[in-house]
C-alpha cells in the first residue's frame, strides 16, 4: 500500500459538493447477502459489540479503496461481502494466520463474539423491509466426502445462516463452478453472472465460501424523469463527456468540506442513504481520495446537518466491478493465509488448506427512481499441494468525478462504496 501522509482534519469543501458525495456514500456497510438467514441465532448481541464490528469493518472497506483505486476508471464493489466472506474464513483460522486476518479485516473483538456480533447485524439487515429490498446469503461448497469440524459447521450455520453444500470438485470442477454461479445469479436477481471464471476451480480445490447480497431500493423523493437532460460531465479539466444528469431542488443532509461537499440523499424509509462526496475541483479527486481514512470518515459523516434548499445535479450511471483480491489483501497485510503454511486448521482439524483465491464482483444502477445493487463474494480454498503447482494468480452538481457510498443508517455500516470517473462506464 502506497503510504502518503493524511490530516485527520476535515478538509473544508463547498457545500454543495459535498452533498453530492454524502449522498452516494449511501448508507449501507453491512448488507452483503441476498435472502432470509433461517439458521441465525435469536440473541441480539451487545450493542457495543455490534458498534465495533460496524467501525471495523468500515475501516476495511477505507483500507481496501485505497489499494483499488490505483485502478483507473470507475469503481465499485461491496466491503461489506468481502468483510461476510472472509469472517467465514476467519473462523476456521489459528495462530498468526488468524492474528494476521483480524488485523487487516479490524476485527477487534474475541472469535465468539465477533462472529456473533456479526451474525446479528447479519440478521437485522436480513429483516422483512416494507420500502426496500435487502437480502443476503452465505454457502460453503465444500469438496464430497471431505470431513469438517463439528464447531466450524455449527458456527457458520448459525452466525452467518450458511448452507453446506457438497460438490465434487475433483472430479467435476467445472459442474461445481456452474452450480456455484447459478447460486450467485439466483441471490443477486441476475444481477451478478459468471462469479467464477472457468480454470479458477480444480481438482484440488476442497471448499469455496460464498456471500451474496442484493438491495433495490426508491428514493425518498424521486427525481422528475423530465428534467433529466444530456449535460456536459467533466471526465477533467481537458475533456469533457456528454451524460444524462438529473435534478432535484430539496431539502437535504449537507456538509461543506471547503474542498468538497457532502451530500445525503435517503432512501424510502430513511433507513438507508446514498452519500455523494463531490470535489470541488474538477480534478480534486485524487486530493480527496488521498484524505479517505475511516476516521475522516467518521467525522465528516457526523457534520452532516440539515439544509432547507440543496440544487442537486447528479448523473445517471449503470457500472459492474470484478476484482481477484489477493494482491490487494496481501498489500494490506494479510499473506499467511495466501500460503502454504496457512493455519485453517479450524475447520477441519488438519493445517491442510490455503486461500488460492478471494473474487469479488459487483453491480450498481442509479436512475431517477432509485438504486439496484448487487455483489457476491468467493473466496476459494485448496490442498496445499496444488500452491507448489500454480503461479501466485446547496448547489451541488455532480458533473465530475466523485466517491459514492451506501450505508446503513441503523447501524452505520457501508455497504457499498465506489467512485464515478465516468458516468458512460
């Protein structure tokens, strides 16, 4: 990871600006599945416990922006997935294999509450939802025959709903990876296809953890389709693209930075948001990522007050991101579990397992009547033979690039968070 120094400050920014980005940091940080978790277990955990989960994970999903946004382009995926799937892993993890995990994920909290503190945020983002849909799921693929421990089994069943499911991977990779994409497609509503690529399973694949989720939800206050208009949108300060913006003059929850501007625009419900942090210069973006810290984070989100009149102008976008995160998690800290001498030795007693692979993919659409978003996590383990055998694999107008986000007003979790460098894709 690029180390760079960073002001726990707030960068000031003009208002509007910062509504914009307020809004699309929606907010949902912990949604990552799709469907209702039957096999969760009835105890709320302690608040405190779910209050350091959410900051946890919300520095992650910090961490892991900074490793991807090296990428050009647009971006998007969901922390929240990546953070669901791993934690699965995790809990079959020992010794500094586990300590490793838990440093760069931020886990803070003992095993047994984590996890548990994980399966009730799971089960609350999980609940019947009368404004919007919000659902996820967990499932273990684990190779035929192959014997898992009791524990591990139980845990994941009951912290995180995930179904067992057994495949023959050595003999039928390929049906495996078939089946375990039409799971995806099924808990995303389509949204998310080809999860697995065709070579990324083999014979000596045992397990494949894998997370979905889905959400579709309105506006509060829907944009009027016929004010939407093909505008000029700043790709930078030399070249210009044509996209179709809209607008809305509202009520909003506003922070000016001094150099950028955050924006909350809610959801039906209020329980969910979309926050928009908008640079003010067209070419700002960088200076803004560069300030992106979760304790930044934090503090800006807290500044968002009320403001009777906003003059919003957003783009319409549509975009998908698909990342194979080992590179970017070893960079962050986590590379014992990438290796031969990983500790999995949690879910099947014997150290005989690696991480080969941890895919993410994800999908957003926001128009005039709301957003639809999809995402779906695998992380994918195999016999340690196979690693000596393979190579490492106010006025706010939004007409630049931005960061976006949506998150959980309940609990303040991200859910999703992206940046918009072109609205065409």
């Amino acid at each position: 990871m690029t180390s760079r120094r960073i002001a726990q400050e707030p960068i000031r920014a003009p208002l509007c600006a910062l509504e914009t980005c307020g809004k699309f940091l929606l907010r949902i940080f912990l949604a990552s599945m799709i469907l209702p978790m039957s096999g969760l277990s009835a105890e709320t955990p302690p608040s405190a416990d779910s209050a350091a989960v959410v900051e946890g994970n919300n520095a992650f999903a910090i961490d892991l922006y900074s490793q991807l946004r090296t990428q050009g382009g647009n971006l998007f995926f969901s922390p929240d997935s990546i953070s669901t799937a791993l934690a699965m892993t995790y809990a079959g993890a020992r010794g500094d294999t586990a300590s490793e995990m838990a440093k760069t994920l931020h886990f803070t909290l003992p095993p047994e509450r984590l996890h548990s503190a994980m399966g009730g945020l799971l089960r609350d983002l999980n609940a019947p939802h009368d404004a919007y849909t919000l659902r996820m799921a967990n499932a273990l693929w684990a190779q035929q025959g192959y014997t898992f421990l009791d524990d591990y089994l139980k845990l994941t069943k009951s912290d995180y709903g995930a179904g067992f499911k057994q495949v023959d991977f050595k003999d039928a990779a390929e049906a495996a990876r078939l089946s375990i994409n039409r799971w995806v497609e099924q808990q995303t509503d389509d949204k998310i296809k080809d999860l697995l690529h065709p070579g990324v399973l083999t014979p000596r694949t045992k397990l494949v953890l894998t997370n979905a989720m889905y959400f579709k939800g309105d506006w509060q206050t829907q944009f009027d389709k016929a004010e939407t208009r093909e505008e000029d949108f700043h790709l930078s300060t030399v070249q210009i693209a044509k996209a179709p913006m809209m607008h809305r003059d509202s009520g909003f929850n506003y922070f000016d930075g001094g150099t950028f501007q955050i924006l909350e625009v809610p959801y039906k419900s209020d329980e969910l948001s979309m926050i928009i942090l908008l640079p003010n210069a067209v070419d700002g973006l960088f200076a803004l990522e560069q300030s992106l810290i979760a304790p930044n984070i934090k503090h800006w989100l807290g500044q968002l007050r009320p403001v009777p009149k906003v003059i919003l102008t957003l783009p319409k976008f549509k975009m998908t991101g698909q990342f194979e995160l080992r590179d970017s998690l070893g960079a962050m800290g986590m590379t014992l579990a990438f290796d031969a001498h990983a500790d999995f030795s949690g879910m099947t007693g014997n150290r005989d397992f690696f991480i080969s692979a941890v895919i993410h993919k994800a999908y957003i659409d926001v128009d005039e009547e709301g957003t639809e978003a999809a995402a779906s996590t695998a992380v994918v383990m195999r016999s340690m033979m196979a690693r000596m055998q393979e190579p490492p694999p106010a006025v706010f107008r939004a007409d630049h690039p931005f960061i976006f986000l949506i998150r959980d007003n309940r609990s303040g979790g991200i859910l999703f968070m992206g940046r918009v460098a072109d609205p065409a894709g």
